[in-house]
C-alpha cells in the first residue's frame, strides 16, 4: 500500500528548532543541548508524517522525542506540523536514521525506541535494505537504557515472523509482549497514517513489544 501525496504546503515556517538534515551534522555533533529539558528521549525511526510524533510529543510533554525520515518532503511536513503546533519537545531529523542512530546516539540514553510498519522489501534481494537488520538491532541494545522498550508494528506478517526471530538473537532484547489493539475513538486515534488505513481496509497489524535487561 503507498503513500498518498503529501498537501500542499500553505506556509513558510521557521523550521530552525525542528528540522535538521543528518548529513549537515557535523562529525562530532552532540544531541546534547538538543532540547530544553533532559526528559527521557524516545526515537521513531521513519516518521512519515509525523502522526504518531506529533501526538505522542502533545501527550507526554515530559519527554523529548526524535522523528527520523529518510523522505525529505515528509521530513519538512512532519516539522513544519511540530512548528505550527508550537510543539518544543519533538524535532525532526531528514536523512539515514541508522547512521544517525549509530553514529550520534550515546549508549544507553534512549527511553524508547519506535518503528512502525518500515518498508518490507518485498523482493528476497532486497531483504538487506530492511532497517530492521542485524546492525540495527545492536545498535537498539545499545542505545536503550535498562528497562528502555522497543516497539515494532507492520502490516506483512512474513516480515513480522523475521523480525522477530533476527530479535530473538539479542538475549538483551526480552519479549515479544503483546500489544492489545486499541479501538480509536475518533478518525485519527491511530499511532500512525499507515495504522490508520490500514485498519481502515480491515487488514491485519502485527505488533510487538520488547524491554531492555538490566544488564
């Protein structure tokens, strides 16, 4: 199922306090000083535009959160939302997010990390371009502190099974848990645009949820 084409946009925002590009940072950026606070720092890889970012920032407004966005256009509608809603606790970052998440998150700093229905790949030759990989992964043991959870939601159920058992290789990793399906109780209570649609074709979701051991 693909995207649909993003609005038009109406207005030019000043995106200074939302939007950075990954491959501006420099070497030895520091996430330090990103944000106002140092609440707990969630991370969502692949944001699309910015539901879920946008309502999660709103609703817990004493955590910080990073959307990451290879898509530049959704990248700049996503942040262009945070700034018309006036929202400090969320930016957006356009670019790779598994370099991003390699090479500027600090050990055992992130609260939580988010990826929700990523491009499958249908194709066998392209199974290595999936972001959920082995790198990634140990990557996420990484930059999880104790206790810090991982959520992983698609709609492919063979990518769902993969994913599960390439998990199932970090002991660090422990779950899956299961996610009960929430009933929305207006027409965008769903985590992203993607849940949305398809729920709304009665298609199945696949969810799961992991912790980070103490040790």
């Amino acid at each position: 199922m693909g995207r649909r084409a993003l609005p038009r946009q109406k207005t030019a925002a000043d995106l200074s306090d939302h939007y950075y590009e990954i491959e501006a940072l420099p070497a030895k950026w520091n996430i330090q000083g990103l944000f106002r606070s140092d609440n707990p720092l969630e991370i969502e890889l692949g944001s699309g535009k910015g539901l879920f970012l946008n309502r999660a920032a709103v609703e817990n407004p004493t955590r910080n959160f990073i959307g990451l966005e290879i898509r530049k256009k959704y990248a700049l509608y996503s942040a262009i939302r945070l700034e018309r809603v006036g929202i400090a606790n969320a930016v957006i970052f356009q670019g790779d997010g598994l370099l991003f998440c390699n090479k500027y998150i600090p050990t055992a700093t992130v609260h939580a990390v988010h990826v929700y229905f990523p491009d499958p790949w249908w194709k066998q030759k392209h199974h290595k371009r999936r972001v959920l990989n082995a790198g990634f992964m140990g990557d996420v043991v990484r930059i999880l502190e104790p206790q810090g959870k991982l959520y992983f939601w698609t709609d492919v159920r063979d990518y769902f099974d993969a994913t599960l058992e390439l998990i199932s290789q970090f002991d660090e990793l422990i779950g899956p848990r299961d996610v009960q399906e929430h009933q929305p109780e207006f027409d965008m209570d769903y985590r992203t645009h993607f849940e949305r649609r398809t729920r709304k074709h009665n298609e199945s979701v696949y969810r799961s949820e992991f912790v980070r051991a103490n040790t």
